[in-house]
C-alpha cells in the first residue's frame, strides 16, 4: 500500500507562485518516475509535469518557463514549483508516483485545489 500526501495548494491571484508538495509513504522498494497532473472543472485530467528518478524532467506545453517539477529522492518527495499563474492554471493538482514492490504500480493522491483569481 502506497500513500501520496499533497499539500501546498490555494488560492492565489494571476502572476502570484504556488509551491506543492507530495509525499510518499508506504510499502516500496523504490520510486521511478513521479509527476503532477491536473483535472479542471468540467475537463478531462491533464499531464503537468514528470520527473524521472534520474532528474529527467518533461512539461506540458501551458506551463513550460513557468513551472519546475523537482524531486528529493531522499524524502520521497515531488515539489511543484508554480510561477506567474494564470486563471487558466485553475484545477485539481494530483500527484503520482510510479513505485516498485514486486510488480510496478502507479499510486495516486487526493488531489490539492489550486485557485487562480484574475
């Protein structure tokens, strides 16, 4: 069992910055790839951003040179560094996280709320 805890969300207006975080705990032997996706009202859940266990990293066209997915492997930790946000930007933020105990699974978090007022 695996438990993505995510924190940091909030209302914020356009061209402020956001900081989210999420933690994994749980049963695994490690963790690969983790990432950040986002569920806007009445739209389909969207890719943000990934980052590989090697600190290869991969954005969304909409907020490439405005946000930065990091990781502390250490902590099993993911951190989503959001600058200059837009009303657009508005969504449910979800972390993932890829771990490995036997087979691969992909674990989910509860999603955090992120409001940007214009």
């Amino acid at each position: 069992q695996v438990q993505l805890v995510e924190s940091g969300g909030g209302l914020v207006q356009a061209g402020g910055s956001l900081r989210l975080s999420c933690a994994a705990s749980g049963t695994f032997d490690r963790i690969n790839a983790m990432g950040w996706y986002r569920q806007a009202p009445g739209k389909q859940r969207e890719l943000v951003a990934t980052i590989t266990s090697g600190a290869s990293t991969n954005y969304a066209d909409s907020v490439k040179g405005r946000f930065t997915i990091s990781r502390d492997n250490a902590k099993n930790t993911v951190f989503l560094q959001m600058n200059n946000l837009k009303p657009e930007d508005t969504a449910v933020y979800y972390c993932t996280a890829e771990t490995v105990y036997w087979l691969t699974r992909t674990a989910w978090g509860q999603g955090t709320r992120v409001t940007v007022s214009s």
